[in-house]
C-alpha cells in the first residue's frame, strides 16, 4: 500500500509546449491575415491583441485548476468553481483508461471521483499526462480513503448500479461522437471534392 504525504496538490506541468504552439499558429494566423486580405493595418494590430489576450487567458486558466488531497478530503478547483468532499462523501476513487487508439494529445489514464450517489467527477491532472505511476498514486488514495472514513461509514448500495449506468452512458456518447465525427469529415470531404 503506497504511502501517501498530505497535503498532496495535483497540478499542471507548465504549459510551454501549448504556449508555443497557441502562439505560433496564432502568429502565422495574423501573418496571414496581414498579407493576404485588404485588412488595415490597426485592424491586424486589435486582431493580434485579442488572440494575445486569448492565448495568455487559456493558460492562465490552466494553471487555476488543481486538485487538492489533505486529511478533511479532496479539494477540486475548476476555473469558475472550488469543491470539497469529505471523505465520507467519497465513494471510491479509479482510474479510467481511454479506449484504445483514442488517446491522441488526451491522457490515456485517468483518476476519477466518485461521491455516494454514484456521480462522478474526474480529478484534475491526475493522469498520465502529467504525473508517471497514476495507478499507484489512485490506490495511495484509495487507502487514505479507507483510513480517514467515518467507522461506521457504509456504501450506498445503489452508487455502484449507477456508476455502472453512467459508464454505459458514457461508452455510448463516445461511439455516438466518434461516429459522428467521420460522417462530418466524410461530408467536409464529399463538399471539399466536389466544389458544392
């Protein structure tokens, strides 16, 4: 069993890598707007600002966002909103795997929340994109989570029907996405090539 010390703070790596590239293709944007349309000059200049001032916010807000574990619970901080859950709000705490040959820039390891009702709540930057040994990590938590419960805590026994619903619900929204996406490139395609 890992052992875990708290306070314990998931948080972004710093985001260099996607400022460069928000920047980049933001500047060759302008480059081109610059060049090839008949846009005055300070028309360029409040587009640049407003994709500057876009870029920075992006990553300002990524950097807002953490997750918090001490000895009263789990801290969620989003960018508009702050949660705690106690521990005994806590049903349990896994880590989910993103379905094969989906990952792309996505992590392919991810940890979850689940409260007592069975709803889930993913945790910030706890996931294989930021952090190695995420499965270690969650199991470190889940022992923390059988530690600092209540004694006479007990499951609601219908949070796992309803965790196993949601999964469905959610396996069934990919496929619905990923099908939806290729019927759109199809058609982006079709109109592409036939000049309609």
């Amino acid at each position: 069993m890992p052992d875990i010390a708290l306070p314990r703070r998931y948080r972004a790596k710093p985001p260099w890598g996607l400022g460069v590239l928000l920047f980049g293709s933001f500047g060759l944007f302008l480059l081109k707007v610059g060049v090839e349309t008949s846009v005055p000059g300070w028309g360029t200049a409040l587009l640049g600002v407003l994709l500057a001032g876009f870029c920075a916010g992006a990553l300002y807000v990524r950097t807002r966002c953490f997750a918090t574990v001490d000895r009263q619970g789990i801290i969620v901080r989003r960018t508009f909103r702050v949660r705690r859950f106690a521990w005994d709000d806590i049903h349990d705490i896994r880590t989910v795997n993103a379905p094969p040959g989906d990952r792309g820039i996505a992590p392919g390891t991810s940890a979850y929340l689940y409260r007592t009702d069975g709803r889930r709540m993913i945790l910030p930057f706890l996931d294989d994109n930021e952090m190695t040994g995420v499965e270690q990590e969650v199991e470190g938590l889940r022992s923390l989570l059988t530690e600092h419960r209540r004694a006479d805590w007990a499951p609601d026994p219908q949070a796992e029907p309803r965790i196993a619903r949601q999964a469905a619900r959610w396996e069934s929204g990919h496929r619905y996405a990923v099908v939806t996406g290729i019927v759109l490139v199809v058609l982006a395609l079709i109109v592409f090539l036939t000049g309609s």
